[in-house]
C-alpha cells in the first residue's frame, strides 16, 4: 500500500501578492486548484469587505460556504489568530458568535486565552490544529493538557534564517517526544526557511503545509504564480521523498 503523506495548501494569511485571495469567490477557486494539484486539506483567513482580516462570523460563514460548494470533501482549516483580534476576551465571544464552523481550527498555543477558546471549540465538535511557533509554545501546549484532543499539531518555526528555523523545528519535536504526545505533525517554515523545513519534515515521517501565507518562491528559487505552483512543488517532494530520491 502506498503510504499518504498529509499536505496542507494555507491560501492567504496576510501575505501581500498579487495572487493572494481575499474575496470568498477567490478563495474557493484557490481551494479547488490547491487540491487538485495534490493537497489534502487547506487553511484560510476570512477577510472583511475592506480587505481587512477578520474573524467575525458573517464573513467566515461566506468562506466556508464557497468553499464546501466547490470542494465539498475537503476538511478546511481557518484561523484562530490573535494578530487578528488581540483582546482574548473579545477574540473568545467573537468564536463564541460563529454560526457556521469550519473542521478545524489553527490555534497558536503561545496566545493569550488559547486554551479557553480550543475548549470552547472542542466542545462544538470543531477539530484542533495545534500551532507552536516556538519552544515555549510547546512547553506550554505540553503543560495545556489538549494534546489527547487534538486533531494535529503544527510545527511552524517562523525564523527567516533556515540553520535557526530547522534547529527551533527540532527542539519543538524533541519536547513533543519526551512528553510522550505521538499526534499527527505537520510543519512548515516561513520565507526563506520554508522549503529546509518541509524537506527535514518528509525526511522524518511528518506531513507538510505550503502555500502563499507561508512562501511565495519555489524550491529553485523562482517566483511561484500562485498556490497550485507551490502546491505542485510540495506534492512532486513528497512523490521524490517517497521513491527514496531527496
């Protein structure tokens, strides 16, 4: 049997690109291309009708929609970030107001009141993704107690310089080890480290996430069109890593 390694297309973020999808429309159509060029999931953010990011129902509910009408079997992702709403208090009612949930949530467990609102979620049925950016996010996601409810967790050291990213990428799974949680892990990097990172990943077993929130050149440097390129070149690593040729 062919073994699976998970991929996961993060569409937009506050990326700043030509390409980068905003309106839901947008979104979606970027969803389709990203999975049909080979990912198995996608994570998104919502945006406002000023171009803003925003976690407010009306326009995560929109999101959601055109994507299912177009990609009605893929699991979406959408964020959680505090960078969005910062306040933990105003960030949890905003969630707490969501009509219409998504599969997962990414949740960045170095934010303030990130515990609170991944219970709030479980406890409606939507899936955790569990983000450590950093070693104190994992000391800390250890020390939560989630871990036995989460879905995933997402090793993302968001370091320009790779030698820093990969050596952070390490330490992050080495906690994750001693403390004896055996989740699913995915990983990506950020910029310049992205693609040291997804490679170290494939290399111990673990999937990977790619897409215009996290990189916006390809493995041999060049500027990628959009997500189906960047999608593309994680699937044609994952397809080298499982005939033994990176």
């Amino acid at each position: 049997m062919t073994k699976t390694i998970f991929l996961q297309a993060a569409l937009n973020g506050d990326r700043i690109h030509p390409a980068v999808p905003r309106h839901s429309t947008a979104i979606a159509r970027e969803a389709r291309s990203a999975i049909d060029a080979g990912a198995h999931s996608v994570h998104v953010h919502a945006f406002d009708e000023q171009g803003r990011e925003t976690l407010y129902g009306q326009a995560c509910a929109k999101v959601l929609r055109a994507i299912r009408a177009l990609c009605p079997a893929t699991p979406i992702s959408l964020t959680t970030s505090a960078t969005i709403v910062r306040d933990p208090a105003t960030r949890y009612r905003t969630v707490e107001r969501w009509h219409e949930l998504p599969d997962l949530v990414t949740a960045n467990q170095g934010e303030a009141g990130i515990v609170e609102l991944c219970e709030l979620l479980l406890a409606r049925g939507v899936g955790i993704e569990a983000g450590l950016l950093t070693v104190e996010d994992a000391r800390a996601f250890v020390r939560s107690g989630l871990a036995t409810r989460c879905r995933r967790v997402l090793i993302e050291p968001l370091e320009d310089d790779p030698e820093v990213s990969l050596e952070n990428a390490a330490r992050i799974e080495d906690i994750l080890h001693q403390a004896g949680i055996t989740l699913e892990q995915v990983h990506h990097g950020f910029g310049a480290a992205c693609w040291q990172v997804n490679r170290r990943a494939l290399a111990r077993g673990h999937g990977i996430r790619t897409g215009l929130e996290d990189v916006t050149v390809l493995p041999d440097g060049s500027d990628a069109q959009g997500n189906r390129d960047l999608v593309a070149a994680a699937a044609d690593l994952i397809r080298k890593h499982l005939r033994g040729a990176i």
